[in-house]
C-alpha cells in the first residue's frame, strides 16, 4: 500500500466553540482555535494529492466539575498512526462518522463539528475533522491514496491501519489561552 | 403497523423496517420536525437504527441511574432532519428514548433520578442536552446533539409540557 503524510499545522485558521470534558457541562463553552490538517499522498495514478482539512488540536478538560484548563500536544511531534478502531463511537446514532485512528495512546484522530452552529464536540487532544460528513470525506481520501485490497469500507480502514504507512506530524504549537465563549 | 423508513448513508438508500413505534415517540418526532423544518424549503426526514444491545450499552454509560432496571421495554429511535448536500448538507439531531416500567411509581422514580444528572448525558464527547418526560408508566427521554440550534433549543424547552398537555391514552 501507498504511504500517506500527515501534517498538524502550529498556526490557527479558525475557531469554534467546545466544552470542557469530561464533567465540566455546567461550565458553559469556551472558544477553541482551529488548525489546518495537510494530507499528502499519492492516487491510483500515482499523482500526487494535496487535500487540507480544518480540524481541532487542543480542547478543554474538567475532571471536578469546577476548574477547567486547556489539553492538547502542542511541541513537534510525529508518531505513526496504530490503528484503525472501529468500535471507537462518537455519536449516539450508528454513523460512518464512528470510529477513529489511533495516533498513540489515547490521542485520536476522529470525527468533529460539522459546523458552528449545531453541536458542541469536546476535545482533549484528539484531532477531530470538522465539516459535514467531514471525517467521511476523510476517510475516503485515506483509502483512495493508500490503495488497500480488502473488498469493503471497514475492512479497507481495518487493512490501512494495520500496514502502518501513514504517519502524522504535529509542528510545534502555542497553547491557546482558556476562553469562554461570550454569548 | 409495518412502516418503512429510507436512511440515507454515503448516498445509498437503506430500507429499514421499524414496527410498532409509540404514540408518544411519534408525538415527539411530529413536533420536532414541525419545529426544525421552519423555514426550510427542501428537507429530508431520516431514522437511524442502531441494535438494541448497542444501544442499552450507550445509555448505561450516559446516565448516572440505570434506566433499564424495571424496564418492560424500550424504543430507541435516531431521528435526523437534514437539508442541502455534499459541504452544504445541514443536520439536526433528535433522539428519543422511551421506557416502559411495570407502574408509574418506577417510571417516576427513574425520572426524578434523571432530572438530578443536570440535563446532560455524561461521557460523550458531542455535548448532549436531554429532558426526561414522565406519562404514567412510560418515560421519555429525549435528547439531541444539535445543542445550539436555535429551534433545537426551543424544542427542548417546550417538549415536557406539550406532551403533558396531550392525551394518550395509551402511552
């Protein structure tokens, strides 16, 4: 199978809003940047294929209920992605949004917001594809640059996860300052 | 009475079976696309269907109190509103749980214990606003990932008191 380059951006693009997880619901939201994730590999016809998504790399935890701090890898870092876990589950409703890549350790990178205005996703420091459908989108273009054999979807994610070709880079970054969202 | 139900997935059309859905979850459903759909021109009403084991795993987890204790039965049901497509598709989520128990003295003693959790599942990482209802024998809860959708919102302000304000004679 073809490899597959990952690149984290150190810089934000955007922001969004989240909680603070995993107990802090009364706290209300808090604004989080937003970072560019760059995918590079190559197709079928061994181009080469840029595809850049908006994504979350830091978040807020709140273990007590009370004090809120902001989590996430923030220095340079590259590790290659474990595997793919497909019982890994994001939403309530069965969903090809489910499941997720295992970076190392608890650290993944799974789905996110399809967009400001509807859900609040938290984060503590997995990297989460925002936009509808998004990490679908993701995930399509995963399989289209590594060319795995496997005859269905979640065996194909299955199979890229355990050839370990592709690998993720995150360039150093600033903590964002703990922000609440104003309403 | 067999209905079918389509559930869009990646572009493929799956055909569902759903039998015997409440009269209350349909109650509940009815308002709720009555409410989001405002303003739409071109939507799709869409049901997800999940296992019963997946999920009695997944409201175990999300509430402090085990709903199933003394429960008959339940309805699951994934109920999605969506407009446009592609980057422009547009999704707002509802999910209604409804119990039965053996008598009304449980439902209620499952919901005062739910309304203590603060309104909010615990443990998932898509924030989930939920609000237990309590009609005889029967409890709702019903909950969404679509928390600040503005008619979302609205919907889960007022949902307690419309099915109050309905008869159903069998819930």
């Amino acid at each position: 199978m073809r490899s597959i380059k990952m690149t984290v951006g150190g810089t934000p693009i955007g922001k969004s809003v989240t909680w603070a997880y995993p107990n802090g619901q009364a706290l209300g939201l808090f604004e989080i940047p937003t970072y560019k994730l760059t995918v590079n590999g190559t197709d079928a016809q061994r181009r080469t294929v840029t595809q850049d998504f908006e994504v979350f790399r830091f978040g807020v935890l709140c273990r007590d209920g009370r004090t809120a701090s902001v989590v996430g890898l923030a220095k340079l870092q590259t590790y290659t992605i474990m595997a793919w876990l497909p019982n890994y589950r994001v939403h309530s409703a069965r969903s090809m949004e489910n499941g997720g890549w295992q970076v190392h350790g608890d650290f993944l990178i799974h789905d996110g917001p399809d967009g400001p205005n509807d859900e609040v996703f938290a984060s503590i420091g997995c990297i989460e594809i925002m936009g509808p459908n998004g990490f679908v989108v993701f995930n399509d273009l995963l399989i289209s640059l590594s060319g795995p054999s496997s005859a269905s979807r979640d065996e194909q994610l299955v199979e890229i996860g355990r050839a370990k070709n592709m690998t993720i880079t995150y360039q150093q970054a600033k903590y964002p300052p703990l922000k609440k969202k104003s309403r | 009475m067999l209905r079918w139900t389509g559930f869009a997935l990646s572009g493929v059309t799956l055909l569902v079976a759903n039998e015997g859905s409440s009269p209350l979850s349909d109650f509940v459903k009815h308002r709720f696309v009555q409410q989001v759909s405002s303003g739409l021109k071109d939507y799709r009403v869409c049901e997800a269907f999940s296992r019963d084991d997946e999920k009695k795993a997944f409201f175990k987890k999300s509430f402090d109190v085990d709903v199933f204790a003394g429960a008959q039965n339940f309805e699951s049901r994934e109920i999605f509103v969506e407009e446009g497509a592609g980057k422009d598709l547009r999704r707002v989520h509802l999910g209604i749980l409804t119990l039965r128990y053996s008598n009304a003295a449980a439902a209620a003693g499952i919901h005062g214990s739910l309304s203590k959790q603060g309104g909010f599942f615990k443990g998932t990482e898509v924030l989930t606003r939920f609000v237990p209802i309590h009609v005889d024998q029967a409890l709702l809860v019903v909950y969404s990932e679509s928390v600040q959708n503005e008619h979302v919102k609205s919907f889960m302000e007022a949902i307690e008191a419309q099915v109050k304000d309905e008869q159903f004679s069998s819930p």
